[in-house]
C-alpha cells in the first residue's frame, strides 16, 4: 500500500488561501454542529526547558474517507538558528482501516490556512455587511493571513493595524499594502484601531489583555484568534461580558484554553456563558449578525475538524496535481 | 532539512525483540520515575460507526534529541478486508527545533516491540528469579511477544496457554513451541495456567475478569497488559486487593484506562490505593519482588515514554544501516 508523503512547497503550490479554503473550512464546523464529527480534546505538551509546546488535534467526520492527525510545534528559541518558531504536519488516515494514507510534511503551512479560513468565517458570518476600516493587532505572519482571509468576505478599503513594536507594524503596513491595494495606517494604540475599525482581529500570543470593554462601540465585531492555551488572553474579561454576542470555534475549548477561560476565571461572566459556535451559525441552526449596532465577539482557539478539512482538501488537490512522493509501506 | 522516511520493513530488518530493546524501554521508564520526563495523557478517539478507534501517545525526555509522538490505531473491521486490526505510526521531532525529523512508517510494529519488552521488565523486577512454568491468556500478537520477550528475562521451561478458543491456542503453541524450544501446552481453562504457572501475562481485550483471586498463590506474579481503555479488564477487583504488592507503568493511566481503574469502580480498593511504578523500580528507588511468597500484579496500559524510547532506538538502527528515504522539506 503505498502512502503519499508531500513536502511543504508541494502543498504551497496546490492550496491558497482563498474561497474554497473557507468554505472546506465552513464544512468542518457544519459537520461539527450537526454532531456528524467526532472531536476529542486537544493534547498539549509542554517542554520548558526547551522553551517548546506541542499540539495534537484530530477530529474524525463522518463520512470523510480520512481524517488527519495533526501536530503543531512552537519552539520560541529557533529565531535564534534563523528558523521560524512555529511548525508541524498533519497525518491522513483512512477512515475505513485506520491506516497512515498520507503525511503533510507543511511545517506549519496548512495550520496557518485553516486558522486564517476560520477567520474569514467568523467575519463572514458576524462582522456587518459593509466594513470600510479594519483593524488588527498583532504583526506576525497570521496577521497578514487574517487580513488576506478577511478581505476576501469583506473587502475594506482601510486598514489599521498595532503591534508593540511599532518598527515590526510599519513593516507589515509595507508588505500589504502592496497586496491588498488598501489603504493601510499604523496606529499610536489598540484602542484607536479599535474604536476607528467596524471589525478588528487580534493575532498575539498575549497573556494580557490587549482590548477593553470602554473602546466598543456599536457595530463593532472582535475576533480573538490568538489565545491557544491556559496562559494567553487577548480580551479584558468585560469585553465577553459586555459583548451582545460571544460566539467561538468550540465551547469547550474557549472554556479551557481560549478567552472564556480568563473571563470565567475573572468571575466576569458565569461558568454556564453562553456561546454559539461558528458550526452552528454556519449552518442556519443558530443566528449571524442579528442587528447593525450589535457588538459580536468570537473566540477562536483552533480545532481538529479544521485540520481534517484541510489536510483532505490539501491531499486531493496536490495529489490531482501530479505532486507527491510514494512509499511503499 | 531532509526527512527520513523509514517502512515497517526497514524497521523490522532493524529492530527485534531482545535485550537491548528491553534496555532503552527501561531506560524510558526510568526517565519517567526521575521526573525527567514530561508525559501528557493519552489522546483517544472512538469512531464507533467505524467499529474504530485511535490513540496518540508521547514523551519528551530531557536529555534526548528526539521525542516520538506515536498514533495506534485498532480498526476491528480490517479483517474482513485481510488486514490487521492494529495499526500505526511514529513521528520523531527535534526535542530543539519541534521540526520533523524522521516518519516511521512502522504500522503498530514498534508499539509491539516496546509493549512485549515492558512485560519482560515488569517480569524481570517483579517475578520469581526461576520461573519453571509460565502461562498466557490470550493467543494473539502480544500474546506470542510477550512469551518471546519472557523467555528473554526469565528462560522457563514450560509454557501454559489459554484462549477463548481452543483451535487458537492449539496454533499459538504449534507456532511457538519452534521458536522457544519450550514445552507448550493448552490448558483447559484460564484457571488451570493460573493455579500451575508461576508468571501470568494477560493479553486480551477482554471487557470482563478473567482472572479470578481465589486462583492466586505465593510467589505468583502477574503482568495485565490488555487494558488500556475504558471499558477493558482483566483482572478480578479483588485480584488487585488481595495482591501483596500492586505495581503499575504510570498510574494516572491506570486508574483512568487500566485495572486500577476497575478496582476503584468496584470499590475494592479505594482511590488513593498505592502502586509504584515500574520505573521507579527499575532506577532502584523502590524495591522489586521482596520475598518469595509474595504474590505481585502489574498493570500495564502503554506510555508514551516507551515510544519515544523504541522510537529513537530504532531510528537510530535503521539509519545506522543505511535505510530509510530522504524527503527534502
């Protein structure tokens, strides 16, 4: 039987960051939301004195002819041997048989896709209908990634974006603005991208927050994408509180590694809060954007049906490529 | 960076079942008891509709360049189709970068190898230092490695066998009696390899007890390594209570995926019941058997320490003698 083995420049010629990534995506939360998907808990592996974390998501959908197995690394010293810090690769497995089809060797490639198709998603699904400024905060490489991923359902004519270190936003303004064709200004602070934008997204490992309740304003749609474990924390805890409308990838896991968790552990809002998932939205079950003037906030923490949808979609249109390399195993 | 790709077949002409691979699993256990290791619990996966179901296991020891993250899976249908049930793979990861260093494409072989040399070494701590008869319940894969890696540790003369069927118990001892160049015979009932042999393994699935307390007698010891998931046991509760010494590989596994658990369900022992860890036996931090009457039970339900360590060891021989398939990514 032999089992496929792509490397990561096969899979950056095969998928893009584009509508269909969002709507493979869109399909992995509709599959979740309708209970056809299996997802167990994410498992986390902490190595301190390497300075290193390590991942695991999977979710099985049913029907899918496969599901993937995908490990996720951030080694916060590799900088220092001119690598970037996160990395990874996602494993196919037949669904039938339970057996290895095919290894993603993406380091990290189709996780930042899915991550940023999410994002798209949630702004697709709660953002208003028509956003003239966006903001971001944050200036690393999912920062571009969200922006590309949001103009695509909300094409915005101005960007505003801050990070803390103003040298690193000027250079994101430069690198996109070429992208984009949109106007694109660096910001003194958070707050003005976030009373100045009608969607903001945050992109930071942040183990503080970097938003608080007094800058929303009506209208006003926040997606958290950047706390991915017990420690980080991008929102004040009043802004799920005062917030018309908390939404996130997976309850559970904004309970236990996303912003529910630090709003919980603040006593800002209860234990049972309440939170509609992307998959439900996605799929009619649940309400989008109810109202003009409503303040949506959505949590994003990254999850295993995302990875599944990905790597199938990533395997087949590299394969139909003619990309690959086959061992007989 | 080159990946090295390396087939169940390299793996198998690289690694056996011997001494030196029960050395590196004990080394592993032993890095666990001298809390040099970090061990996440088990991610599990069920996809009952496909009668299926998959684990992902791992350690990171300090000190090793590498650490494995190990997927097993067991897909009960496959048979139908000619193919195992088990299956499996193990990735390698820099333990300095988090990159990928090698796929072993070893589909479950070394998750056998390192699961029958941890019998050996349970059975090396823990049982009589001559064993005339051994016995077996269970006439699968593991059934037959365990009395292979037995037979490494403690050279017995006579082995007993006992299985649900008797067509195949008759085989297992027609197939083993060649290789171990013991006496082998079928025992009517497990009761019988119980009362007459001196080291016990189990190796089954079995949802229900098939050893009994009433069986037990001085100086016997037994090793239980079919369970290692909720529903599977064994070992009778009170097998566990009436034990002179209750050993264990990790016991948050086995008191949430192992016999402990049971027992506690059962109420026969209660939740904080004692039981040292092969590991800390192994680095002399607690005493093995200590007394010749003495009847000991070990549970063993799979670490990820011991795939790191089978992992690295047979990368190491496998590359070491020219194998393996070099992917550019």
């Amino acid at each position: 039987m032999a089992i496929t083995v792509l490397t990561e420049s096969e899979l950056r010629r095969s998928v893009d960051l584009d509508r269909s990534a969002v709507d493979i995506v869109a399909e992995g939360f509709r599959a979740l939301a309708r209970d056809q998907a299996v997802m167990p808990p994410v498992l986390s592996m902490a190595m301190d004195d390497r300075h290193g974390e390590v991942d695991v998501k999977t979710a099985y959908v049913r029907g899918l002819e496969m599901f993937a197995i995908k490990v996720s690394s951030g080694f916060f010293d590799n900088p220092k041997l001119g690598l970037p810090s996160l990395s990874g690769m996602m494993t196919l497995f037949s669904s039938e048989t339970g057996r290895v089809q095919a290894v993603l060797l993406d380091n990290g490639y189709l996780t930042d896709l899915r991550t940023a198709a999410a994002g798209a998603l949630a702004a697709d699904l709660l953002a208003p209908q028509s956003v003239g400024t966006a903001g971001v905060i944050g200036t690393g490489l999912q920062a571009r990634l969200q922006m590309r991923a949001l103009h695509l359902v909300r094409p915005f004519r101005r960007l505003l974006v801050w990070g803390r270190h103003s040298a690193n936003a000027e250079e994101y303004a430069e690198n996109l603005r070429g992208e984009l064709g949109t106007e694109i200004d660096v910001a003194a602070s958070a707050e003005e991208v976030v009373r100045h934008s009608e969607v903001v997204v945050t992109t930071t490992p942040s183990q503080r927050p970097l938003i608080e309740a007094g800058w929303l304003h009506p209208g006003l749609h926040i997606t958290a994408m950047g706390s991915d474990a017990e420690g980080k924390n991008e929102l004040d805890p009043q802004v799920i509180a005062r917030a018309d409308r908390f939404v996130c990838d997976r309850r559970s896991q904004s309970a236990a590694i996303g912003e529910l968790r630090a709003a919980i552990a603040d006593g800002a809002v209860a234990e049972d809060f309440a939170c509609d998932e992307v998959g439900a939205i996605s799929a009619g079950m649940k309400p989008g954007r109810r109202a003009d003037d409503e303040v949506t906030v959505c949590d994003l923490t990254g999850t295993g049906v995302q990875d599944t949808a990905i790597a199938l979609y990533a395997y087949r249109r590299a394969t139909e490529a003619g990309y690959g390399t086959f061992i007989n195993a």
